[in-house]
C-alpha cells in the first residue's frame, strides 16, 4: 500500500478536543459550516478543500442518512435519500450535532508536493454545535452520544469519485453494507464509537498509514477523546477484490491494511495495522481492541466460508514489536449484519504499532506463551516475539471438505494461472475426491496425490497427509514433492 508521504493522514485528529475550524462570530447551521468553513468544502492558502480538488465539490461523497440510537427510538437527524439526494442536507430534527465530509491530504491552493489533487482518502466525522462554532468534541451535546450510541450512517458516492476501497470506523461496528463500484452506489454502517488518545503532540508517524510507529514505552498522550469517525481510502493500490473491506479499532489512532497480490489458486495475505502509544494519558499500560471484517469474497479466497468457517485457515500471528493479543472470530449475515462474513476481532492489544498477519504465513508458529491456542474459533495467545507464525493447516471434520485451492494455499504452494488441478486417494475408506475437492469419510490419516496440470509444460504431483477427525483438532497437513 502507497504511504502518505508521512502526512498526518485523520483529518480530525489534527484538532482533537477544540474547534475544528475558525468560524464567523455569529452562530451558523451545520450546512454552512460544510459549505463555508476552509478544510471542508471550501479552501484557502492552508487548507484544502472539496473545490480544490479533481472531484470538487459536486461529486464528493455526502451523507444520505444519520441517525443515533441510545436505546429506544431512532432520532433520524438526516434523511437524504430521495431522487436527488443534498450535498448538504438540513438536519430533520432540532439536533446540536452533524456529521460532516472532509477530504484528506488534499492540496491547499499552495500545493506543498506532499498530496493529492484527487484526495486519497476522506473523512467523516461527527461535530457539535459549541455556541455557534462546530466542534468534534462532543461532550455536553444535547443529543447525547455516548461509547453506548449505536451510530447509524449511509454515505453516499457519484460515479466521478467511487473508488473505495477499505474503510476504518473509529469504534466497533455492528453492521457494514457496501455497493459502491465505478457507477456510484453508497456504504452503510452502524457502529459504537470508542475513545482514542489524543494527537497532539504526538509524533506524526503515529498517524500515518501504513502503519508504522508511535513512539516508545514512555509515550503517552495528554488526555482521552471521543470523535466518532469514518475513513475513506480511495486509494486503489490494493485492487478491486478489496471495496468495501471494513475494520475498526478501540482506543487507537488509526488501522490499516496491506495484502499480497491476489493470484490463481492461492489464498493472500492479509496484514492489518493498529497504532497508538504504550500509555494512557493516566500513565497506565495502554489495552485496546482491532476489528476487522471479512467478507465471503474474501474467505472464498482462503478455501472457507462465513457459514462453514474453518478459522485455522487463516492463522493470526503478531509481527513487529512484541506483546499480547488476544484473537476471537464470530459469523456476520448479510439479512443482521449487512454482509456475509466472519468480523476478526482481536482484543488485549498491547502496543506501539503492532501487525497482524492473517492468512498464509511462511513458517515455524511464533511464541505463544499466554492465554491459550490459536486453534478452532481463533482463542488468542500472548505472542512474544516476531516470528512469522505458521503455514500448516488443520485437519478436517468427519464429513468436511478441504478444496484443492485450499490445501495448496495453506501448504505456501503457487499454482500457474489456467492450470488445472486433480487428485486421487490411495485411502478411499478414510477419504475421497469430491468434484475439486477431499472429503472426509471417517476417523483415519487420509493419504493421496494432488496433481497440478499447466496449460503448458509439465504436471506436477505433490502428495498429501493429513488426519480425518470427529473434534477437528489442530494437525499439520503435509503436502511435498
């Protein structure tokens, strides 16, 4: 993934906890703020904004829908979605709080070098009315918003500007709901914001993307804050098979995500990021919580599926500096959750700046000397060093398949694009070849030969080894030459 040049990539944080621009002495609706405020929609000599950049302001994103839930009804702020839904639209009810659109490393009308005339990303993020002048803090608002709040919003895009790829919502979400492609289309989420350490003063390169470092054992920031926030990346370094991916995180600056190339046969992997100080702003260890959600396009790709999920397919190991972690997985549906999928949640995050590899790794398991193992639902471990984690898969189930695509991506093995792939057993009692597929007939070592035929050139034959089980415990496959 493309850095940011080390710019401070959240919009918002820049200012966390006071106005997030100057405005006019008297008060003005949210409407204006958007439309006059430098940063937003409007720029001046050092702040972009929306008519300063490629899109402009008529096909940036808008908001189509806003609205809190504390527990009872919904209080519908914004309901923009009609024919010709407002770039601005009116709040519905008598509410002191908005959600508002602002480009990120845009260029200012004295471009520095260090961005973008078509932003990479964009952020939205929810203000106050403060006595006329808008605020991200959003404390003493009257429509309160607590870290209780489901947040409900649909971001709308124009065909000029629809090249989303991963989202971040600062908090933990419930519901994610993407169509947007080259024509326009719109995302939905609801999630319940979380508090973050405060930015300033702290280093810049605790808020870039990717994630890179925050600091050291010592760091810690002047206070806590609470900014509800949605990032937009419409950077397209990572390809199409990733729109719409979503992560979140809890009491962090920022995540982000990296991939391996996408190819024939084999499964990627996915590298999330999470950054934030070691310390509290009360001097305390500092403990937070990543989300990340993955969709059955993207299982699909692992040999697995939200509704027959195989979590050893995608091991999790902590690369970087070393600390705690403690990974879980849980199924998401499309009709409750918006899409079909299994959300990643990794909790006792220690940090500054800590990776997780999910996915096809290179060899021998890192340290796992706490809270138990990596097998079955993913339970977590404390990982105490930086190894790579492990590339073995599980064995299967008693009546359980493990595809063809999915045992050369567990067992690190390419196959050539075009190239067709075969087997045969030589234990059909404990197993058999169903369609392009091994399935488990009873409890036994289920033996064979996995054939991999080019369009050109020689087949190749690799034979396979690994247990049919009634529990599916964690056993090594073996598959060589």
């Amino acid at each position: 993934m493309r850095a940011v040049r080390r710019l401070a990539v959240l919009f918002v944080l820049a200012t966390i906890g006071g106005v997030i621009f100057a405005s006019p002495a008297a008060a003005i609706t949210a409407e204006q703020h958007q439309q006059t405020s430098p940063g937003l929609d409007n720029s001046d000599a050092n702040n972009g904004g929306w008519d300063n950049t490629t899109p402009g302001t008529a096909a940036r994103p808008f908001i189509k829908y806003f609205a809190i839930n504390n527990g009872g009804s919904d209080i519908v702020v914004v309901n923009n979605t009609g024919g010709s839904p407002s770039q601005t639209p009116a709040p519905q009810v008598s509410t002191d709080i908005y959600a508002f659109v602002a480009p990120v490393n845009a260029c200012a009308d004295t471009p520095s070098g260090q961005c973008y005339a078509i932003p990479n990303r964009v952020s939205i993020w929810l203000g106050r009315d403060n006595g006329g002048t808008w605020t991200n803090d959003l404390t003493g608002a009257v429509n309160t918003v607590t870290e209780n709040t489901t947040i409900d919003l649909i971001v709308g895009f124009n065909s000029a500007y629809s090249t989303l790829r991963w989202s971040w919502a600062n908090g933990a979400p419930s519901y994610w709901r993407s169509t947007v492609s080259a024509s326009g289309g719109d995302v939905r989420i609801k999630f319940k914001a979380k508090s973050m350490p405060n930015s300033t003063g702290m280093p810049n390169s605790c808020t870039t993307i990717p994630v890179s470092s925050c600091g050291d054992n010592t760091t810690r920031p002047t206070s806590e804050v609470f900014t509800p926030q949605l990032l937009l990346s419409m950077d397209t370094t990572l390809g199409p098979a990733f729109t719409g991916v979503l992560f979140g995180s809890a009491s962090a600056f920022i995540g982000s995500l990296e991939s391996s190339p996408i190819t024939a046969g084999q499964a990627p992997t996915l590298t999330y990021g999470v950054a934030a100080p070691h310390l509290n702003a009360n001097g305390t260890d500092r403990s937070g919580t990543f989300y990340a959600l993955v969709p059955n396009s993207i299982l699909s790709l692992f040999g697995t599926s939200a509704a027959g999920f195989n979590a050893d397919l995608l091991p999790i190991t902590r690369t970087g500096d070393a600390g705690s972690y403690t990974p879980s997985w849980s199924e998401w549906t499309a009709g409750t959750n918006g899409t079909a999928g299994q959300l990643l949640t990794i909790s006792n995050i220690s940090f500054s700046s800590p990776k997780f590899v999910v996915g096809r790794q290179n060899s021998g398991g890192g340290s796992n000397s706490g809270g138990g193992s990596n097998s079955g639902g993913g339970s977590g471990s404390s990982n105490t060093g930086k190894g790579t984690g492990s590339g073995s898969a599980t064995s299967i189930k008693v009546g359980q398949k493990a595809t063809f695509a999915q045992m050369l991506a567990v067992a690190n093995t390419k196959s050539p694009a075009g190239a067709k792939l075969s087997a045969k057993v030589s234990t059909p009692k404990i197993c058999k070849v169903v369609g392009k597929a091994i399935k488990g007939l009873t409890v036994g070592t289920c033996k064979g030969t996995l054939t991999i035929t080019p369009k050109k050139g020689k087949a190749t034959k690799k034979a396979f080894t690994f247990k049919v089980t009634k529990a599916g415990k964690r056993l090594p496959l073996a598959l060589h030459h």
